[in-house]
C-alpha cells in the first residue's frame, strides 16, 4: 500500500472515531447537578393569598360557591385573603352596595363622611360595612371552615383603600385609626374574629399618600387597637411601582414608633420590575428584621413568583382575586367561571394558575426555605422544608434533561411536573437514591417533594 493512501486511511479511521464519540457524548450529556443545602436558611413562609372574590354578587355564583372554595383550598393550596376597606366606609350613606360599582366615578366611590368630629368616639350609624360582610360571609368564612377540615388556619388581612380626593383618613392618622377600631370591633362582634394583619393604603403611589402619611396612620393605628386588645400585623407600602417601594419605605419607618410595629414590606409589580428593585427591598427588610410579600400583580407568572422567592425572600404572595366570570384570561383570577349560561356556569383553572400550582400546593406555611443550587442555570432551583419535616425542592425548567439532587434525606419522594400548555398533575413515585435522579422533559415547573 501506498504510504501515503495508508496515512490517509488512519486519518479517515480517527476522524469517523472521533465524529462517533462526539455523537455519544452529545446524545448523552452530563446530568444538571442540584444540591440542597439545608444549613443555609431563608425566609419562612405565611401563605399564598389572593383577594376575597370569587364572583360573589353575580347570580349563578351560589351554583359555584363550594367548587372554588375546594379547589382553592384543597388544590391550589390558598391559605391567606385579603378583604378590601374602602375609605367610604366611612359613610352615613351605603355607597358601594346601593348603586353600580363599576359606573361609579372614583370620587364618589371612595368618598368619605366623617362619622362626627370626635376620632375618640364611634358613631356606628356612619359606618357601612355591607361589603366586607359579604366577601366575609360569601368567601372568608367557607375558606376558614375548608382550610380548618384540613388542619390549616386561614390568614386574613385587611386592606385599606383611597383612591379618591377625600382626605380626612390621610391628613388625620386619629380617623384613619377609628376607621380601622371600627372595622376590628364591627368583624369581632358579629363573627367572632378579626383580621390578622393590617394593609395600611393599597397602591398609595396611585393616592395622595407619601409614606409619611403612612406611617403616622400606623403608629395611631397601632395604638387604638392595642388599646382594645388588638395586635395584627401591619403591611406597607404595597406601591404599584417597584422602583416607589424603597423611597415610600424611608420616609415610612422615618416616623417615630414605625420601626416597631411594621412587620411585613410589601410591594406590587406593576412598574419597573428589576432584580436590583428587589434587592434595594430585601436589604431594607433586613435591617429592620422585616418580612417581605409581593401582594398584587394581574399576571403575574410562576417565573415572576420563583424571582420573588429567590431574590425578595418573600414569605408571602399573591397574584390577585381568586375566581372571576369572563372567557377572557388577563391573570387576575386563579380561576375563571365561564356562565354563558348562567344555568350551569362552569369553572376551569386560569392559563397561569397550573404552574403556580406547582409552588402553591406542596409549599406550606411555615415552610422554611433553604438553599438549593444548579450547575444548570436552564434549571433553576429553589428548596424547602416543610413544619412536617418534608422536603421540597421546586425547579423552573427551559430545557429538558436528566437532573439528579443531592442534599434530600432518606425518605419516600414523588415528582410532579406542568407545562403553561397543559398541566400534567399526576404524581409519580421516585425511588430514593443519593442522589435522586428525575428526568425533565420538557421546560416547564417541576416538584420534587417528600410524601
């Protein structure tokens, strides 16, 4: 043979050889790496939440009342509502209950009328509180039964709103904490309870309110409440823009005795969401030993919650209500009731909520996050320990591959896993291994999580 032909022919051997083990080796990629490390903690959780509306007010809602309520509950894992106080409940006049609410002009919808010109003294007859009692009656109340059935309590917040130009509750904190004594002690003497927490002013970057304002209003409010022997949480600012937070924040816990009663820093994500807004947030949570909860955005998604939770160390967070009627699907509800006919209204899981799911229902309060890590940034991590003991470990996924964990103590585990598309919630078994291996087939949210 030529010698030249036979350098050839080697060099045509090793080349095939080669191209053969790249092939190998790109069908059979190295698995992404997570690891659990269960000495490093986080935050603690409070709850999913979402708004005390589930189509109450609408005549085929009594058909759907107990479906919501179970699959809130029992399925997607809600275990915090907030029920609104507009400022016009202070009113002689009924103003949201009598006429159309969604006709009505904001000034007239938030108008307030001083009960009389004593904050010391409460004059029931101007006080409305129809609405709170029927989000109370209609939501709250099969919510604290469903979630009592199962072991679990139900946190309520009260949430405070002004959206129009009546000021008395904002330039006097003295009426604006008589607003919420009376709201305490009305919930108390016909249902037995009272709110767990305090919103101080939804949105105020959308009112007149600076954080100033805010401020002297819970430190009066904090006080005619202890007073009476009520100690909630207080909640704030809860801005609309993310970028406002920090700013209301300072000029909040500026006002002398803010420090000691806020307990909760809340936000909304309509504006300027960015992971550095989130951590000018956590740092001043820190300081101040604060929890913080993301308590409002029409749309938001589970990669916006896997943020939240990574990044803002949030312990609480909602999306927004948690049933509405409508065919259309912006993201405000968890669920949505279809009641073309109104005979028999149907209700189905909103296109966001399968994946929230993911975290909702195998997270539970009083779960301590820990940390989780990847070698894979497309497989992104975040890890639990549940008050059970039980582990989970929840990955938000761009690609498919195989992932082994390593971290998980001895236990029997299943995996769950769901696409935006279709939500795939059968639960298969995973033989424990160290590590523990679960392949991903596609992007999507998958669990890990102890049985």
């Amino acid at each position: 043979m030529h010698r030249g032909l036979k350098y050839s022919l080697l060099t045509l051997v090793a080349s095939i050889a080669l191209v053969a083990v790249s092939a190998e080796e790109k069908a059979t990629p190295a698995p992404i790496m997570i690891k659990v490390d269960s000495s490093i903690h986080y935050q603690t959780m409070k709850g999913w939440g979402g708004v005390a509306q589930s189509g109450q007010g609408f005549p085929f809602f009594y058909k759907v009342q107990d479906q919501i309520v179970n699959l809130a509950v029992n399925d997607l894992g809600i275990t915090r509502l907030t029920i609104g106080l507009r400022s016009s409940v202070e009113n002689d006049h009924d103003v949201t209950n009598s006429e159309n609410d969604e006709k009505m002009p904001i000034e007239k919808r938030f108008k307030i009328k001083n009960d009389n010109r004593d904050p010391r003294k409460i004059n029931w007859n101007g006080f409305q509180f129809s609405v709170q009692d029927a989000a109370i009656e209609n939501v709250v109340l099969p919510f604290r039964k469903a979630l009592e059935a199962k072991g679990e309590s139900l946190y309520l917040n009260l949430c405070y709103t002004n959206l129009g130009p009546s000021l008395l509750h904002r330039d006097h904190p003295d009426e604006y904490a008589e607003l919420i004594l009376a709201a305490f002690l009305h919930m108390k003497e016909k249902y037995g309870f009272v709110p767990d927490s305090v919103e101080l002013i939804n949105e105020p970057d959308n009112s007149l309110w600076s954080g100033k304002d805010i401020g002297k209003a819970m430190v009066a409010a904090a006080k005619v409440l202890k007073e009476q022997g009520f100690q909630p949480d207080f909640i704030a600012p809860s801005t609309t823009d993310m970028l406002n937070a920090p700013r209301f924040f300072d000029e909040m816990i500026a006002v002398k005795g803010a420090s000691d009663v806020l307990n909760e820093f809340s936000y909304h994500r309509y504006r300027h969401m960015s992971v550095p807004a989130l951590e000018e947030i956590v740092a001043r949570a820190k300081k101040f030993q604060l929890r913080t909860s993301m308590t409002e955005f029409i749309g938001a998604s589970s990669k916006l919650l896997h943020e939240d939770l990574k990044v803002a160390n949030v312990s609480a967070w909602q999306q927004f209500t948690i049933a509405y009627p409508g065919v259309n699907d912006p993201g405000g509800a968890y669920y949505r009731i279809d009641a073309r006919d109104p005979a028999n209204p149907e209700v189905y899981m909103a296109k966001l909520t399968g994946l929230l799911r993911q975290y909702f229902h195998y997270i539970r309060p009083g779960a301590l996050r820990v940390e989780a890590t990847s070698s894979d940034d497309r497989f992104d991590p975040v890890g639990f320990i549940n008050q059970n003991g039980k582990y989970v470990v929840v990955i938000q996924s761009t690609a498919s591959g195989d992932i082994r964990i390593e971290g998980l103590p001895p236990a029997e585990y299943a995996v769950s896993f769901a696409t935006r598309k279709q939500h795939i919630f059968s639960e298969e078994d995973l033989p424990y291994a160290e590590p523990l291996i679960v392949r991903c087939k596609e992007s999507g949210v998958l669990t890990v999580f102890g049985k």
